[in-house]
C-alpha cells in the first residue's frame, strides 16, 4: 500500500493559521507590551469567548490543564475531598485536583462514547465526593444534563471539561462548557484552535471566576490596587501574545467544526457495517474520529484493525491510551510529593478498577486523526482505508 499524505496537526498543513494570526503577532511584538497585566489582549479575548459561549464570565490562562486547575481550585474545596473523574482522558483533567490534595475516584465509561454517565457517576459517589469533572471525549458530549441534576441534588460541583470539544452540543441542545459549574477549554497544538498552549474557563458564577482568575496570578486582585494575596494561587498568566493568536483562532472555530462534521459524515458511510459504532455526526465536534469495535462481530480487536491501518498514512491509536489513566505510575506507585503518596494516601475507596474503560482501550476503541483541512481526495482517501481494513477483518475471520 502507498501511504497517502494526511494533513496534520503538528504543522500548517492542518491547522487554519494565515494572514489574521500573523498580524496578532505583529500587532502585539509591535506595541512592546506583551504581558496580560497592563494589556487588552487577554481582556478583549476573556470577552469574546465569553460571548460566543453565551456566558457571563470567561478566564483565559496558560494551558488547558491550568484552565481545570484554576477551576478545582475556585470550588474552594478541603484535602482529602473526592472528585468523580473518567479513566480516559488526558492527564490534564486529573492532575489539577491532585496537586489542590483532592483524591481522584475514577468511574466507569459508556462503552461506546467513553464518557461518565449519571449511572456510573452515582456508583462512585460516596459521602466525601464534592465535585466531578466530566470530559466530552473525542468532541462528543457526555449527558452533562443528567450528571448535573445528580450532583446538583447532593451539593456537588461540575466541571466540564471541554478540551476535546469546542461547539459541541448536548442532547438538550446546549454547548458544552456551559450546563456544569465552569467549563474548561484547550488551545494546545491539537485542538480544534490553537496558540501551541493555552486555556480558557467559562462559567454563569462571579465568585469562580474571580477566584478562578485571581488563583491564575497568585491570589492577587491587582484591580484593587492593593498589592496583597488573598490565597494560594499561581501564576498561570495567558500572555497578551498568546491572546491575540487566540482571538484570530476563535473566529474559525465555527468553519473548523463544520469542516471536521463534513469529513466524519463520509467516514461514516465508509465504515457503516453490523459491530461499527460511530457518533452521529450533527452534535459531534470530532477532535478524533472514534470507532468502536465489537470484535466478534467484526473480526478483529482494535489492534488488529489498527495493524491493518499501518502503511496506510492514516494516524491511528488502539484505544487511544496506552492504558487507562489509573494504571499509570503517578497513581499504581503514588508517585506525587516526595515518597509521601499524598493526596492518594487519602483516599478510602477501592481501588480504581473500570472494566468498560479498560476494555475499550484493550480492545475496542480505535481513534483516527482528522483534522479540517483534510481535502475530498484526503477523505477519499481515509474512507477507502478504513472500510479496506474492515473488508480484511471480516476476510480474515472468515
Ligand atoms: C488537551 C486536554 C487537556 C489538557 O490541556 P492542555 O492544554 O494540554 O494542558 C485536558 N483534558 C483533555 C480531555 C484534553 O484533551
């Protein structure tokens, strides 16, 4: 097989930057002022995304990461505290919790969105939890309604993490990001816009968003005037230079996801067959394109039809972890502060054990990279791939 050349997300080949980023740049390195503190930029951006999200209060930050961590952080909650996470998801949606000495409870997935449900939410729930952070995995969306109603009832917090999902919308018809507490954006390399790295919260409630931006830069409330520090914070600062990349991006995120939409809609025809699940295309944003197997119907695990694949061009993961997120050494040895185990060592639960999720990375989940430049002859291209290496499994198993 002659391996057709993908666009990709690691270079201009796919991702929309031009003349609008450009002149960001030259604006900012021009001005000579490329902090947030004293600048427009990260301000102009706070109030832009803040506006194409529907929401009162947005927060810009350094990372994705920094964006869920100033989240956990703005819940106020105490050490030893519970927080409901999935097992897969980037590490960025746990490591935040973990260093405000929350302790992650990890429960179980949908087998085929790989997202919490209010099902699986409530079987990890104990006297302890305080807060969840759902992930709208791949760009498709968890029932964030449901895990709201659930978790609301009992006081506990959500966060949505929206890392994967830029302009998805929920079964109720909202975006995600907004139906939680605060919802929390990426602009890491790989993400539907990107500045390299960056983040971004939105939420309805003042107080998270002015201890969610006041932990982004040392519990300082500069527009006071006071030089003072209210509480622990960091300083997880977005630069001006950063932000104004940002603001260019945010005005081609709605032709991102539509381009995305268009490349699952073919590739949904392609791998249409009994034992391929993939997600309807309208409320997906697609960050990957996610199938899932079931391999006695189709002939093959998620490795095989990823061997299949190779030689192809084509970039795709069997199960997109190498193993779920708890099976890491961070957690398996507690490797966090010193030979401390802590927070870990607070935590009175079993331990983590989430079959569906361990399954669909053993054996069921495959994720193929997509992006919105991919051409009709690119598409062609990845349908003719994938329905091949499904024609062989069958072939095989025959
Ligand atoms: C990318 C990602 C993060 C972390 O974002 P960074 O900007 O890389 O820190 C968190 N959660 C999920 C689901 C992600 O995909």
């Amino acid at each position: 097989m002659t391996p057709h050349t993908y666009p990709t997300y690691d270079d201009a080949s796919g991702r929309r930057f031009g003349p609008e980023e450009e002149e960001a740049v030259l604006r900012v390195v021009r001005s000579g002022h490329l902090s947030r503190v004293g600048g427009t930029e990260t301000a102009a951006l706070e109030s832009e995304f803040a506006a194409l999200m529907g929401m009162p209060h947005a927060v810009a930050v350094a990372t994705g990461s920094a964006a869920l961590h100033c989240a956990v952080a703005a819940l106020d909650l105490n050490p030893g505290d519970e927080v409901i996470v999935p097992p897969i998801t980037d590490a960025g949606t746990v490591i935040g919790a973990m260093a405000q000495g929350l302790v992650p409870v990890f429960a179980d997935l949908e087998p085929v969105t790989g997202c919490l449900t209010p099902e699986t939410v409530a079987a990890a729930i104990t006297g302890r939890t305080r807060a969840i952070v759902v992930v709208h995995l791949f760009g498709g969306a968890a029932d964030v309604e449901g895990i709201v109603e659930l978790c609301h009832s009992r006081g506990i917090k959500v966060v949505e993490d929206c890392a994967q999902a830029y302009l998805t919308t929920t079964d109720g018809g909202a975006l995600v990001g907004t139906v939680g507490d605060i919802g929390c954006f990426s602009l890491q390399q790989s993400k539907h816009v990107t500045t390299g790295d960056g983040g971004l919260l939105v939420t309805g409630d003042a107080g998270l968003a002015r201890r969610a931006s006041l932990f982004a830069d040392k519990g300082w409330p500069r527009d006071t005037g006071e030089r003072t520090h209210l509480f622990l914070g960091l300083n997880y600062r977005m630069t001006d230079l950063v932000a104004a990349v940002a603001r260019a991006q945010l005005l081609k995120v709605d032709g991102v996801v539509a381009d995305r939409r268009r490349v699952a809609d073919v590739l949904n025809k392609a791998v249409a067959r009994p034992g391929v699940r993939v997600p309807e295309v309208p409320r997906h944003s697609f960050w990957l394109y996610p199938v899932v197997l079931d391999p006695a119907v189709v002939g093959g695990d998620n490795r095989r039809f990823v061997e299949l694949l190779e030689g192809s061009g084509l970039a795709a993961s069997a199960g997109y972890l190498q193993r779920v997120l708890y099976d890491n050494p961070v957690f398996t040895e507690r490797r966090t502060f010193g030979d401390s185990g802590w927070p870990l060592t607070l935590g009175s639960g079993p331990e983590p054990h989430c079959p569906v999720a361990e399954r669909m990375v053993a054996e069921t989940l495959v994720t193929v990279g997509v992006n919105e430049n991919f051409s009709a002859a690119d598409v062609a291209a990845a349908a003719a791939a994938l329905s091949g290496a499904l024609d062989r499994m069958a072939e095989d198993a025959r």
